[in-house]
C-alpha cells in the first residue's frame, strides 16, 4: 500500500517581496535554503524558508521590481485557514513579546487543551498560527503516535476534547 510521509512545504504566492522575507527570515527565525526563479512564473522568486528538521514553506514571491496586485489571503471555506507551526514548549510568552516588539498584532496565548497558541497574520494576510505542547514530547515520540494514544484516552473519558492529562497518559502509556 503506498502512504504519504509527511507534508513537504505549503506553497503560497504573495505580493509583498521585502515584507514577507523579512517576516520569515527574521521575525521567525527561519533561514532562506532555496531562492531560485519560478520555473512557472518568469516574473517571480521561488522561496524554501526552513521550518525546523525536515520543514519548509515555500513562497512564490516578485522578482525585485516587479509588482503584482494579487489580493491578501482570506480564512474560511475553500480557503486555507492557517498555518501551524511548533514552537518549543513554554515559548509562547516569548513569540508575544517577540512579535509586540515587532509590532504585529496578535492574538493570543490561547490554551487549547494539550497546548497553547497564538495567531497572527504574514504580510500577504495569510494566518499564522504558533503552538507549543504543554507537556513536551520525549525525544524519538512522534506526535502522531501521542496524538493517537491521547485521543483513546480522551475517549475513555467522554470528553470532546483531548486534555494535557490525555497526553500525559499517552506518554506515561507508550515509554
């Protein structure tokens, strides 16, 4: 049976060149690995912006001098809603002062069961959406794998949402 392995990088096309490099590279820390002219669009600039271990987001962006009038991105249905990226456990203070400073708007943190979020918006107007898991992961753990245990014990105790105790006992469960 053939399976997927992992997601290779979102691809998405903005208009905002300078903002958006900026935004990435330094607000976020990420480095530039690949920046290349777009074998489809001679008049744009393909972008890898490292992640973390084996993740990357790709950016379709104007070559210098060129300007494009493509709208900002939009959330809801048909659309992509947000882009999620980890973040080390108990970061999350850290990124809202990193991006006040910055003078991005943000909201958040929000506790979302097993971790803790906060969302803003990239220059192209896409959602960007920062996590950070209340219980860190033993190293060698896959989410999925803790994510799957959690959600049996989320279920053993009826409840809607899987909890950082689901986690917990997933971890204590699967070392």
């Amino acid at each position: 049976m053939l399976k997927t392995k992992r997601i290779s990088h979102p691809a998405f096309s903005g208009s905002r060149r300078d903002e958006t490099i900026a935004f990435y590279r330094d607000l976020l820390g990420m480095e530039v690995v690949l920046l290349q002219g777009n074998l489809d669009v001679p008049e744009e600039d393909h972008f890898f912006f490292h992640v973390g271990e084996d993740n990357f987001i790709a950016y379709f962006l104007p070559k210098p001098g060129v300007d494009t009038k493509l709208p900002p991105a939009r959330s809801g249905s048909g659309w992509m809603d947000h882009l999620a990226l980890d973040v080390e456990p108990g970061a999350i203070e850290a990124w809202c002062a990193r991006l006040g400073d910055a003078g991005v708007e943000f909201e958040g943190p929000i506790d979302r069961g097993y971790e803790r979020s906060v969302y803003f918006k990239d220059p192209n107007g896409v959602t960007i959406e920062l996590l950070s898991w209340l219980t860190p992961l033993p190293e060698g753990l896959p989410q999925a794998v803790v994510i799957r245990a959690a959600q049996v014990f989320r279920e053993l105790r009826g409840a809607d949402y899987i909890e950082d105790r689901d986690v917990q006992d997933a971890v204590r469960g699967l070392r």
